[in-house]
C-alpha cells in the first residue's frame, strides 16, 4: 500500500470516529433503564426546558403503579460539549417524589445512554422519621426510539 492510500486511509478513520464522538445526544424520545422503567422526553424548547412521563418498573409501595409526569432542564441549548441535565419526577401513586441529574454519552456507534443519579424522598409521619426518608441511586438509559 503507497504513502497516499495509508494517508487516505488514516483520514477516513480519523474523521469517522470523530464524527461519532462529536455527534451531540438528543434528550427526546424514549428511555428505559436496567430496571425496566420507561421515559419519555419531549423536545427542549428554548430555554433547554422539557416535560415527559416515567412509567417505574419498581416501587416500595402496595399501590398500583401510574406513569407520572417530569420536568427537567438540560444546560443550554447552545452550549458545547456533553449533555448534562436534571429532572424533577411527581409519583402519582405515593406520597414521594424524585430528583435525577445525569449525563448523556454517545458511544463510537453512535449509541446514547442517559448515566443519571437520583434522590427520592418519601414523605414520614414525623421530623423524627426523617432520617430514613431519602434514598439514593443510580440508573443508566438506553434509547428505544
């Protein structure tokens, strides 16, 4: 093989893997995570802001389970790099609510996973009771269209 085909070669690779690292993740659409929950995301408008629904798969209650709304925010728009957001999920099914921050990562593949953290804090009878009212977690979404 001559200089100039390694040369063209070489470049091809090149701009082929940045082109998937630089490929910018879409909150839109709809998520599931290693549990079995799913989201769906609406468009940003132009604030960064969307609504959606969470469907959890898991629950530490009796109750029978609702999707429940979310709102969120994702840093602006406009902004370089990574994706990163948060967003706030009211449980229609019990007395709880829960907070997730996270990042969207896009793989050489082109494939999107939303890493998140999250924060659930149920209501208790009493300010006594309030030690074991948070709980912590993590979850990882993969996009299902």
């Amino acid at each position: 093989m001559g200089k100039r085909s390694s040369s063209l070669l070489l470049a091809v690779a090149l701009l082929s893997l940045s082109t998937a690292s630089a490929r910018k993740c879409e909150l839109q659409g709809l998520w599931r995570n290693e549990l079995g929950s799913n989201m769906t995301l609406s468009a940003l408008d132009d604030a960064g802001a969307f609504v959606g629904s969470y469907h959890t798969a898991v629950a530490a209650t009796n109750k029978r389970i609702l999707v429940s709304p979310l709102k969120g925010v994702q840093q602006h728009p406009s902004a370089k790099g990574p994706v990163t957001f948060g967003f706030t999920v009211q449980w229609q099914f019990a007395g709880s609510i829960t907070v997730f921050v996270g990042q969207c990562f896009v793989d050489r593949g082109g494939k999107e996973t939303l890493e998140t953290t999250w924060l659930l804090r149920e209501e208790v009878a009493s300010r006594r009771d309030s030690w074991k009212a948070t709980r912590i977690g993590t979850n990882v979404f993969t996009r299902l269209k």
